[in-house]
C-alpha cells in the first residue's frame, strides 16, 4: 500500500524531532494540526484525500510567504526568514511550481483559445486556465498575469 500524503508529513515529523531539527518539525506540527483542524471541521470527522492535503499545505505555505512579506515591511527580517524558511519546508511537499515564463505561455494559449480582448474576458478565460495550473501555481500570480496580457 502507497503511503498517503498525510502519514509522510508525519513519519518527516518524527525523522525531524528525532533529528532535532526545530524548525522542520515546528512546521511539520503547525501543517498536521491544520490538517485535523480540516478534518474535523463541519458536521462529520473525515479522512483527508491526498488532494485535499495537498490544499491545506498549500493554504499554509501561502500563509507564510504572505506572514513573511509583512514582517519585511514591519522592518522584523529575522522573522521574515524564519517565515520563509518554513515555506520552504513545505515547498518540498508541494508540486513543482510553475514558472512565469510557463503561466504567461498558458495564459497566452487561454487568451488566443477564448478569443477574449478586455478585462470583460478575465472570467472566460480564468476559467481555461485554472484546470491547467491547478496546485502548481498560485491564483493570485495567475490572476496578475491574465490582467497583464488582457490589458495589454
């Protein structure tokens, strides 16, 4: 049996307490305990899909890119870097992230395929490209880059 998504972010958690690797298995807690907070939530308790795991990770990797941007702004780097440093640790968990180059080549592709001109056909085309960048990209990034070329 493959092991699920789930029982590998815990098996890294015992590797990095027995490793004594702080700031891994800080990250590692802060992501299981979102996951059973996702589990438990609504009317009845439930397993998480791998998919669904990978959401929630997600979810909490973009907590920490934004936890980081506003530390720099506030003048707090060494918080910055640590929350970036747990990004990172999650990073790992994740698919690999599209590039710019890439999400502006499917946005191009969308754009040309829908045939929208405007940001009226942001919507039309949003919807051709999500399934195409789905967890490999955040929507915000892809958002900006539909405004982009529509505006241009």
């Amino acid at each position: 049996m493959t092991t699920t998504l789930k029982q590998r972010l815990k098996d890294d958690l015992t590797t990095a307490i027995k490793g004594r690797d702080e700031l891994r298995s800080a990250t590692l807690r802060l992501t299981l305990t979102a996951i059973t907070k996702e589990e438990v939530a609504g009317t009845t308790a439930r397993q998480l899909s791998d998919d669904e795991v990978l959401t929630v990770i997600t979810r909490e990797a973009k907590k920490r890119r934004e936890a980081a941007e506003a530390f720099e702004q506030g003048g707090r780097a060494e918080s910055a870097e640590r929350e970036r440093a747990e990004g990172e640790v999650l990073a790992g968990y994740l698919p690999q992230q599209l590039t710019d180059e890439e999400i502006a080549a499917i946005v191009r592709e969308a754009i040309g395929e829908s045939g929208a001109t405007g940001p009226k056909g942001m919507g039309a085309v949003m919807k051709l490209v999500n399934p195409k960048v789905a967890k490999r990209a955040e929507g915000g990034r892809v958002a900006a880059e539909v405004k982009r070329q529509l505006a241009g």
